[in-house]
C-alpha cells in the first residue's frame, strides 16, 4: 500500500509539472492509497479537493471519506458527505446513518445522534435494530431512556410503525433494556399497533437477559389478547426468564407447554431445563432430568457422548450444552461401557485401547455454547470424587480433557465404587416408596414444601441473629471449656445412646451446654456429669420426646436426681430460660428435606447427604466449628461430603436460594469447608450412623 501511495502522489506531481489537469480517477486513486495506508488527514485532503472541483463521486469515494471523517472524530464532516450524497443524487443507506449516529456517541455528541437519527426518518429512511442499539446505549448511561421512547414514539407516528417498534425491541433484546421494552410495548398497546410476534419474542427476550420472570410471563399471557400465539422462540426464551430468575418448577412447565402447544424445543431449550432441574439437587427435579434426558437422546433431539477410538485412544466427546446434560451423557455412556465390560464377551472397546480420554469441545454444540470449561471441572470433580482413575492432563479453557488407563477403568466399573456412582444418577423417588407424580401435581407439593421449609428457616435465621457464634460468646474465660470440649460432647453422646435419646437431642443438649458455659455457667469439674444430665433433660423437654427420670440420668454419672434438677434451675436462671437450641443437625435435616430426602430411607440419604450425619458428629464435638452459626456449619458438612462422593453440584441452588450461601462466596464458607474437608478426610464411611430422631421441627 506504501508504494502504491508513493506511486500516486508522484503521478499527481508529475501531472501537476506538466500542466496536466488531475481528474476524478487519479484523485480517487489517491484517495483509496491514502485510505489504505492509514493516512486520514491526507486521504480527508484529497476528498476536500475533489469535493472543491465539483467531480461527479461514486458512492465507494463517498463511503471511504465518511469513514476517514469518523476515524478522525469530525462526525460534522461526516453529515457534510452525506449532505454531498444527497446533491447528487445518492439515497443515505441505513447502514451511513448508524455509522455517524455511532460515531457521535463515541465522541460523547448524545444529542448530535439524535439530530442524526431525527434527520435519518427525515429523508424516509427507515431505523433498524443497530440505531436503537447505539441510542439505547448512549441513553441508558445518563438514565434519559425517556428521550428514546419519546424519539421512537415521534417517528412511529409518521411512518412504519410496525418496523419501527419491531427494530426498538430487536434493539432492547440485544441491550437487555426489559423496561424500556415494556414502555415500548405500552406505546404499542396505546397507538393500536399490530404486534407481531417478533415483538413479543423481544421483549420476552430482554426481560429473560435480567432474570425478570414475572415481567416475561405477563408479556407472554398478553400475547391472545394481540391475536398472536407464542412460536418455539417464545417459549425458548420464557424459560430462559425463568431459568435465570430461579424459578425451576417453571421451566419445566413451560417446556411441557411448549411441547403440548406444539412447538419443536430446540436442543439448547431442553439442555437448558434440564441443567436448571439438575442443578436444583431435589430428587423429583432430577428423575425429570434425567427422564427427559432418555426421551431427549434417542428422538435425535439432544446429542447424546460419542467416541472415537485413534492410536490406542478411545475419545469420547460429550457434545454437551451444559453441565446437567454433560453429567447424565457420561453416567449413561459409562453405563453402556459397563454393561460391555460385565458380558462374557467384555469391552471391544476397552480391549482395544490402553486410555480412555473424556473431552467436551468436539461437537458443534460445545462449541457454540463456550460453556466446556464448566462442564470440564464438573465431570472431573463427579468422576474424581466418586474414585474413578481419571486423572486431569490439560487445562485448557474449551479442549480440556480427562484421562483414565483403560485397565484400572475397568477394574472400577466392576466394582462396589461404580454403584456408588450409578446411584447419585438413580433419582427416581418411587423406589423409596414415594408416590409418583404428575408435574403439575409434584409442582403444587413443591410450592407449598418450598414455602413450609422456607419459613423454617427463617426461624433459624431469627434465632442465629439473636444468639452470637458460641466460640465468640465464651471470650477468653472459656479456654477450659474448650479444653475439654471433645470429651464433654463425647460424654453427651454416650449418654444419649445409653437412655436411647437421638442423637437431635444430643446435638442440642451440646449447644445448651456451650450456651450456658457462654452466660457465665461453668460448672465445678467434680459436677460436670450432672450438668451433662441437666441439658440432655432439658433438650429432650423441649423436642417434645421421651425424657428420662432424673434418677435415671442420675445413675450414669454417679449423682442424684435431685442433683440434676438442681443442676436443671441453675442452666435455666443462667440462660434466663432460652433453653431453645438449635443445632447444625437441626439444619442439616432440613437442607436434606428441602433436597426431596426422605430421611427415613437410607439409600435416598446416602445419595443426597454423602456421609454428613457422620461428620456432624464429628463436627460438633471439634470447637473450631462454635466459631459459625449453625446454617452455615450444616453447610459446610453438605457441601464437604457431597464432593467427596462426586456428587454434583455440591450446593444446590434449591438451598443457595433458600439460605443466601454460595459455594464460591469465600470465607467464612470456604474457611468452614476446608475445615470439614480436613476432619472428613479421617472418617470411615462404614461407621457412619443415621440414626436421627424425626421429630417436629417446630419443638426443637
């Protein structure tokens, strides 16, 4: 280009020696080296003489100057080539209109791009979505979305208004301005404009970018009243509102919807319900997952993982959209492998390869989507944490894959570790004996389930507001206290088994115990077992179940039971009768029933919890754990077990949302999880005992 610019400045020289008159084609060529070459002010000189001399100009000459004025910042002389475009008889393209009405907004001329927009409808050209792109934007940061309303209200009036209000609702979609899109649709509503369903899709669209549901869903049921019916992409994106406003139950209604409507859902629709019901951790919400994962698969409406075997290599690509569908095509896929493995003929493909590698960024999908690097860490962390020889060998953000030797593959499938596996996929709730329900009929228990545990914990929340971290409570003064802690909490339980209590009320027995050291009520050392025996009676009057004699839980310590009834006045003048505790147990119980776990089913809370009735235990007798309020303790234990069984996710949102906790929120959080990672790490899942009370919430 360097040479060609040297080569025209001295034909223009050499001409200019000779007397030779410089005509449009040698100007335009200079023009075009100019351009090419980066030189703006020289190429903006040259337009300046063509211009003065009056030549004739081809829309190419007008569109290169407009483009040079833009890149120097003089929108003014950009609106002057337009100007000299119309002189001659050259129609202004859309296209020039929103270059210099983006320009303007560049430069910080907001006003000067609505005077080139009012001029654009002037000269009968009709906006499009890429004007109101650039308006809303300029608008929106200074809060005025009024003038663009007004601005497109104005112009609506006097031309096309159908195109007019469909290019504003493209351009609300794309800037997810939903409350701008809902003034626009008032104004259609009130100028008597037919609202096709593009405009609807649009608007649905910018509420679903911010999670607005509500908003969404009145926009969609007044759809009939305009005499237009939802297409595929209504639907598409009312769940996509849903789904990002956290309403679960919803999106899988409106797939049902959709489909009953008639409507085809796209693969990224049905990917995207079912992330949305596996991620909630509810045992119902994933049997649907997984339910519709099946259907979804072998109608050719979702891919499902494929596998290539190369150079002793059998790759298999998820091709998943999001992390749900990615977890249901491995399990699926693994299964199929080992049911071949479990033949009498074995695996061909197993027996012909020495590794199996796991990747997510081979299908078009993938691709697409860019989500791989969240469904790479989730198959890690779920084959990982459920004992599969895999092992991470590439860390890249779409291609990063797993890697397993085929033998010791093998040799897992076969084994005890597999079933664990397979069992977190098996979430139908009909095997432990719950009913099997319609959606609609699951979705009006789920509503009223939600609301009920909901309220629970509120109560806990109250009472943690009221009752400061019992670690923070003892100060100083506390340090024998905590000396000792692991053999009082010991003593506690080994007591509570002895008088057949739950381990509900031992648990709570423990924090009025800690409850009262906290108020000043450290006991003589010599009165330790009776002061046990006074919290575990008061703890087991106040769940409402069996309480022993005083003379029974006397004998254990040696004591009397006058004793302990003494004991008992003295823990209640302490405390000033708030002898209403509420343990990490009590909350651990509670997240498990908001998961849709019946306790009274082992296998259910196994898949759901892990080993975390076991951990508390441990938990609540370690004093480190009196540093956090009991939620987030309960927290903690969940997410720590329900990782080291591959269980994923490890906090569902059914609970981030009902408790505010997040699992990437940091400390105090993280701080609690290492800590149980640490203290997990050194139990024996053989040991664990579920053997929890089932009281009333409400008693404890």
């Amino acid at each position: 280009p360097w040479q060609q610019l040297r080569r025209a400045l001295q034909l223009i020289a050499d001409m200019r020696a000779q007397g030779i008159e410089c005509g449009v084609q040698a100007h335009t060529a200079l023009l075009g080296s100019a351009v090419k070459c980066g030189e703006s002010e020289l190429a903006a000189d040259v337009y300046g003489q063509l211009r003065a001399a009056g030549f004739v100009l081809t829309r190419q000459v007008f569109h290169a100057a407009l483009e040079v004025f833009l890149k120097l910042g003089r929108w003014q002389d950009a609106v002057g080539v337009m100007d000299d475009m119309t002189a001659q008889g050259l129609p202004v393209e859309a296209q020039t209109y929103n270059l210099v009405i983006s320009s303007c907004i560049k430069l910080g001329e907001t006003q000067s791009a609505l005077d080139v927009y009012k001029r654009m409808w002037k000269d009968g050209v009709t906006p499009t979505t890429k004007t109101f792109v650039s308006l809303i934007s300029a608008f929106a940061k200074g809060g005025a979305l009024d003038v663009v309303v007004q601005a497109v209200a104005s112009e609506a009036r006097q031309g096309q208004k159908s195109a007019t209000y469909a290019a504003a609702m493209g351009a609300c979609e794309k800037a997810g301005q939903w409350q701008l899109a809902v003034q626009l649709f008032q104004q259609i509503s009130d100028m008597g404009v037919k609202a096709e369903v593009g405009i609807f899709n649009s608007i649905v669209a910018a509420c679903a970018h911010s999670g607005e549901h509500v908003q969404a869903r009145a926009v969609f049921d007044a759809m009939p009243s305009h005499s237009c019916q939802p297409d595929a992409v209504t639907f598409a994106n009312l769940i996509r509102a849903y789904k990002k406003g956290g309403q679960w139950c919803q999106t899988v209604a409106t797939l049902e919807a959709m489909q009953a409507a008639g409507a085809v859902p796209h693969a990224a629709v049905i990917s995207s319900v079912i992330d949305a019901l596996w991620h909630t951790g509810i045992v119902w919400a994933q049997a649907r997952a997984a339910a519709l994962f099946r259907d979804a698969v072998p109608a050719g409406r979702l891919a499902g993982a494929a596998d290539l075997s190369k150079k002793g290599t059998l790759r298999v690509d998820l091709q998943a959209l999001t992390v749900g569908v990615a977890l249901l095509a491995m399990h699926q896929w693994l299964a199929s492998l080992r049911a071949a493995a479990a033949s009498p003929e074995g695996s061909p493909a197993l027996e012909a390869n020495r590794k199996l590698a796991v990747i997510n960024g081979m299908g078009d999908h993938s691709r697409a989507q860019g989500n791989s690097s969240a469904v790479k860490e989730a198959i890690g962390a779920s084959l990982i944490g459920a004992g599969a020889p895999f092992r991470l060998v590439a860390d890249h953000l779409r291609c990063g894959r797993l890697e397993a030797a085929t033998q010791p593959l093998t040799e897992w499938l076969l084994s005890d570790s597999w079933a664990a596996y397979s069992a977190l996929f098996s979430a139908d709730p009909s095997v432990d004996g719950q009913p099997a329900l319609s959606t609609e009929e699951y979705l009006a228990v789920e509503t009223a389930e939600c609301k009920k545990l909901g309220d629970m914990f509120e109560v806990i929340r109250k009472y943690e507001a009221t009752h400061c971290a019992a670690l923070q409570a003892l100060g100083a003064s506390g340090a024998p206290h905590l000396g000792r802690h692991r053999q009082l909490v010991a003593a506690i339980l080994a007591a509570a088994s002895s008088l057949g209590i739950s381990d509900q009320v031992a648990h709570v027995a423990a924090a009025l115990m800690d409850a009262t050291v906290a108020a000043g009520g450290q006991p003589a050392d010599a009165l330790e077992g009776v002061f046990i025996a006074a919290c575990l009676r008061i703890a087991a009057a106040n769940d409402g179940v069996f309480v022993p004699s005083a003379d029974q839980v006397a004998t254990l310590f040696g004591s009397t039971g006058a004793a302990v009834e003494l004991m008992e006045s003295d823990v209640r003048a302490v405390v000033r009768n708030d002898t209403a505790c509420i343990s990490a147990l009590h909350v651990l119980k509670l997240y498990a029933q908001r998961l849709g776990c019946a306790l009274s089913s082992p296998r259910l809370v196994k898949r759901v919890t892990g080993s975390s009735f076991l951990l508390i235990t441990a938990v609540l007798a370690d004093p480190t754990a009196l540093q956090w309020p009991p939620s987030l303790v309960a927290a903690a234990v969940l997410i720590s077990c329900r990782r080291r069984q591959g269980c994923i996710p490890a906090w569902p949102t059914s609970l981030a949302a009902m408790t505010g906790y997040s699992e990437g929120s940091g400390p105090p959080l993280s701080a609690a999880i290492a800590f149980c990672d640490r203290l997990g790490a050194h139990l024996s899942p053989t040991n664990s005992h579920n053997s929890h009370s089932h009281s009333s919430f409400g008693r404890s």
